[in-house]
C-alpha cells in the first residue's frame, strides 16, 4: 500500500501518521515523488481502514499494491537502484561486465585471466570456488582455498570478486568477497536468502531452471526483507523443451524485470547457452535489450576446463566481445 500525502504537509501531521501505523506492525518507508511524499507501507496491511485514511487532509490518494513483492517492486521505488561495489556501479544507467572462470583452478589461473579480463574492460572478476554439480564425481570446487585466490586475484588487479555460496555456515568464509552469488539451484533456498538478508554485501541472485520472473522477485523480496537492498538480478537462461542449447535465454526478461521491479539485471548468456560459439551474439542482444550488465565465462584454457569448458571464451574471444558489447551500447545509445 502507497500513501501520497498533498505537498506541504506539516511534519507533524506526518509523524503522528506514522506512528500510528507503526504501531500496528507496519513497516513504513518514506521517499518523495515529484512534490509529494510517499509513505509505502510493508507488512500485512488489512489492519489499515483505507476509507478512514483517504480521509485525512493530509492525504492525496491510497493506492494497494497487490503484487506480493513489495520493497522488490518499482511501484515502491520508481527510481532504478545503483548497486555500489567499492566503487563499481551497476544498475540506473551504469553498465558492468563481470568476468572470470567458471572454476578456480590455481593460482596462475586466476590471475592470469583476472588480468586479460581488466584490460579488455570487465569491471569485477566471477570464479567459482564453490561448485553445485550434477554429478557428485565431477570437481565440486577448491572451496575456501578457491575464495583466497580470488582475493589474491584481487589484490593483483584491483577488480571486485564475485563468487557463489552454497551454504549459509559458509558465510564466515566471505569476508573478503565483495559480491555474493546465489545460483540458480539455490534461489529458492530460503533460509539461505533470510541469512543473506542480515549481511550488507551486493547480492547477485540467479533465476532458477524453471522459475517464473514472480518467484524470482519473491527470492529477491527475502533477502531485502531482511535489511539488505543491494539485489543485482541475473537471468541466466531456463529449461525448455529444447535441447540444442544447454538453457534458453529468457531476452526478454530483462524488459519485463526492469518493468517489474527498480532492481539491477545482468545477463549470463554463457549458462544460457552452454556453446561458447552463442555467447558473443547473446551478450550483444543482453546489451541491446537494455541489461544492466553481462556475465560471462572466460577460461586460458577452455578444452582442459576443470568445470564448463564449452561454454567459456578464451581471453582473445572475451576482447572481440567486448569490443562488439561496445559497438552495441554506443549504436543504441546506452554507452556510458
């Protein structure tokens, strides 16, 4: 529910208006909207006498919201949300590639590639140190060796790590990790997402195999009930019908979302897709479509990939991607 008060309204008015439906358990957040205030209220709100409200001098209209989502939807929040990551900006007009291998492998590995992604102008580094595969024999991950890495990676080139948790009692472990990613198998791991709510750092939560744009939001709605609005979404392909691609790229969830919701949207088109061939063309149509940012896969050595090597791009692919990402934003006239 949106309560519009008339402009010049006597804070006082406000505050007792406030109080008021405070003590009956709702949350309210307070933001400006041209000339008026807005009190959106989060909570069950059938405590609130609507008529009675519409009432009061002060106020202009009431308007329900009957989406569940409520602090995920831009009817709350019209203004696009600018996630920060140390000084790395996503979202509301701010375009960020994210990088990386789909696996930490070693070392060398990681800096290396951290330092061809940085040149060609990715603006964080990904790397799994943790791994959810289907099979439980293939490599699950260096786990908290993996994350040191990353942070060395970090320290060499500058670039925020982003890398995904698997478990909440993790959590310790991600100290230094500037963006926590929760992958599509997780995305409805609710007790996950409640843990997540309490931290501050940028989330980066991934669609589900099979979840509809609502749930996604729904997933989104948990961790920021939780006191943490720094949500970057990630569409990254659902399961079909269709088997020639590992997912299919859902391109226009990005519209949608961006219609939905104030909340930033990247694009995987390598889990998308599955076929490193697809994702220079993907990622021109994620950067077309309006995406807030891209996520891609990019390995030194993609035949002999510890995890999805057919997906990754080496380094020379990732620069022609980069540089064609460029061309697309100018020519629709997003590049910033």
């Amino acid at each position: 529910m949106i309560i519009t008060l008339k402009p010049h309204t006597e804070e006082e008015q406000k505050d007792q208006l406030m109080r008021w439906l405070s003590g009956r358990g709702l949350e309210v957040d307070v933001s400006e909207e041209d000339d008026h205030e807005l009190l959106r209220l989060i909570g069950d709100t059938s405590v609130v006498d609507v008529s009675m409200v519409e009432m009061l001098n002060m106020v202009q209209n009431v308007r329900k919201i009957s989406a569940p989502y409520k602090k995920a939807n831009r009817l709350f929040h019209p203004k696009d949300t600018v996630v920060d990551v140390h000084g790395t900006k996503i979202g509301g007009g701010y375009f960020s590639v994210i990088a990386g291998p789909c696996s930490v492998e070693s070392e060398e590995q990681i800096i290396g590639i951290a330092k061809r992604v940085k040149a060609a102008g990715a603006t964080m580094l990904r790397g799994g140190a943790f791994k959810p595969r289907t099979s439980p024999y293939a490599f699950q991950g260096m786990k908290a060796d993996g994350i040191e890495l990353l942070v060395k990676a970090k320290k060499a080139t500058g670039l925020p790590i982003v890398t995904e948790i698997m478990n909440e009692n993790h959590l310790p472990l991600f100290e230094e990790v500037d963006v926590i990613q929760v992958g599509a198998r997780n995305m409805q791991n609710f007790e996950l997402l409640k843990a997540l709510g309490k931290t501050r750092k940028p989330i980066l939560l991934k669609r589900g195999l099979a979840n509809t744009l609502k749930e996604l939001l729904m997933s989104a709605e948990y961790i920021m009930a939780g006191g943490n609005e720094n949500v970057i979404l990630c569409e990254r392909g659902i399961r079909t019908f269709e088997p020639y691609t590992r997912n299919t790229l859902d391109i226009s969830a990005v519209p949608a979302l961006h219609e939905l919701t104030h909340l930033p949207v990247v694009v995987d088109p390598s889990h998308a897709t599955g076929k490193a061939s697809f994702v220079d063309s993907m990622a021109s149509a994620a950067a077309a479509c309006g995406a807030d940012g891209i996520m891609i896969e990019v390995h030194n050595d993609p035949a002999h990939a510890l995890s999805d090597g057919p997906q990754s791009l080496t380094p020379d692919q990732f620069d022609g991607v980069m540089e064609k990402i460029r061309r697309v934003r100018a020519a629709v006239g997003t590049e910033n």
